[in-house]
C-alpha cells in the first residue's frame, strides 16, 4: 500500500508538470497570434501556473459543481452518515470525510479530494435507497481507501486538468474559424498559426486526455477493493453491491467523459452495451474481474 502511496504522489507531480508544459505552449502560440510580443511567454506561464494551482487546491468543489452534489445530513441520510462514522475506526483515516449526495437514478459513488484530510465522499440517492447495509458499507469503504492510497488527488486534478486541456482546445478551434471568415491581410498570420494550432490541440486534445485518464491505473480498483474488505471483513457485501451496480440500467445524468474514470464502476451503461467491456483504453477493470479477486480473498 505504502508503494502505491509514493507512486501516486509521483504520477501526480508528473502530470502537473505535463499539463503545465502543454498549456504554457498553447497560450504561447494564441498569444504570437495575436502579436503580443515578448510579453507572450509570460502570459502563457502566468495562465498554466494558475490554472494548475486552481486545480489542485479547487478540483474538489469543481467536481461537486458540475456533479449537482448537496452536503448529506443526518435528518435524511442518517445511515450513510452512521456507515462512515463506524468505518472511521477500521480505515485508520485521521480526518473524517465530507458526504455528498447527488439525485441521481442511477447507484453509483466516488471520492475526490487533494489529500485525505481534505476528502470527499459522494454517493448517489439511488445508491441510498437500492443498497442494504453491508451493500453500502462496502461501496463506502472501497472510496475510503482511494482516499487513504491518494488515489483520490490524481484522479481529481487529471479531471479538472484534462477538462481544461478539452476547453482550450474547442476555444482554439473556435476562434480560428470565426477568424477565418475575415479577409484582411493583416489577419493572414493570425489566422495561419491559428489554424495551425487549432489543428494541434484538436488532434492531441483527447489524445492527452484519455492518456492522463489512463496514467490512473485500473489497478487500483482492485487495491481499493482488497483495501475496503480489510476495512469491513465482508467481501460478500462488496460484491453483492457491484453485482446491483453492475445489473442496474439507468443512466447517470451528471456523469461525462472527464469524470467517468473517478466512479467505481462505470457510469455508462448504454457504451458497454454490446461491446467488450474489458480493452486496453477502459478506465475500469471489468466487474466479473474484481468480483472474482473478491472471490479469492475469502
């Protein structure tokens, strides 16, 4: 476990440094487009440090905000609230967790965070209502130790990072072909690097981002699952609660792209449909996989 602590602090420390290389390039670039000179190196750091350090310190309330999550209460969620309180003891976390509750249909949770004592539970209403007990004490043990492996820190700044990379990407694009309607000459070099640029970054945009994506190795659902059986010693209750997870049809409405990889297992059902749920570019290992490594630990 140790191991894959400092792992995930190192992977963490390398893709802040890839995404600030990339973004200082991009603005470089849409900066010499627009003639500002000298000054451009400049803005381009400025902008990449910022928005890593905005990333870092903010990825948590940013995923909250684009997932419509609301603080749990012990009025309307008091079992939630009970399962964490006893986990606290067996996880070994010195700081308790923040709940949040997303009303959704679809039974699914995750964890995010910057580090432990600064950690976010979240789980969806139909999670609460669709799960037992032991169901759902598995499920909450199992973002407890993505929290306690910091597993929960790469994950949130690859989403915010890539997110902003994707963004950048589709505002280049944009201004080139909104550039492109006008016929000025002295628009001739602006538009040609932007054209250019918008090329770049719309190629290697989701390149770089499921590349990121994947960095997060889906080796650590099965560590986070051995973890949460050592938390709860009942691995008949994790498994029981991925097979509902796994079986149950509905969508998740607040899910995308950027944040699908944070959730325990994938939030989109309709994509898997027909297809092999288990290739090189998933960002989960397969649930008949990890219900067999369950398996095995009894």
């Amino acid at each position: 476990m140790y191991e894959d602590i400092r792992k995930n602090k190192i992977k963490t420390g390398v893709i802040v440094g890839i995404f600030i290389l990339f973004i200082t390039l991009i603005v470089y670039y849409i900066c010499m487009a627009f003639d500002l000179g000298e000054i451009s190196i400049i803005i381009a750091l400025a902008v990449s440090i910022i928005s890593a350090w905005s990333s870092y310190y903010y990825s948590d309330k940013i995923i909250l905000s684009l997932n419509n999550a609301r603080p749990a209460t012990p009025e309307e969620d008091q079992k939630l609230v009970n399962i964490l309180d006893a986990l606290m003891v067996s996880s070994g976390l010195e700081a308790k967790p923040r709940l949040y509750v997303v009303e959704d249909n679809q039974p699914n949770a995750f964890a995010t965070g910057r580090n432990p004592k600064n950690a976010v539970v979240c789980v969806t209403t139909a999670l609460l209502e669709k799960l037992d007990y032991y169901e759902l004490e598995g499920v909450i043990a199992h973002e407890l130790s993505h929290i306690k492996n910091y597993d929960i820190r790469l994950s949130a700044i690859v989403t915010v990072m890539v997110g902003l990379v994707v963004m950048l990407s589709d505002m280049v694009s944009r201004m080139f072909f909104w550039g492109g309607r006008r016929n000025n000459d002295n628009d001739n070099n602006g538009n040609a690097i932007l054209m250019l640029l918008g090329l770049i970054a719309i190629i290697l945009a989701p390149i770089f981002g499921q590349l990121m994506k994947l960095a997060i190795s889906r080796r650590r659902e099965f560590l986070a699952d051995a973890t949460a059986v050592e938390f709860t010693r009942n691995p008949d209750g994790l498994i029981s609660a991925l097979q509902k997870l796994e079986e149950d049809p509905n969508e998740l409405v607040s899910a995308n792209n950027a944040t699908a990889h944070m959730y325990i297992i994938n939030p989109f059902k309709k994509n898997l449909q027909g297809k092999k749920k288990r290739n090189i570019w998933s960002t989960h290992p397969s649930t008949e996989d990890r219900i067999e490594a369950l398996r095995n630990l009894k």
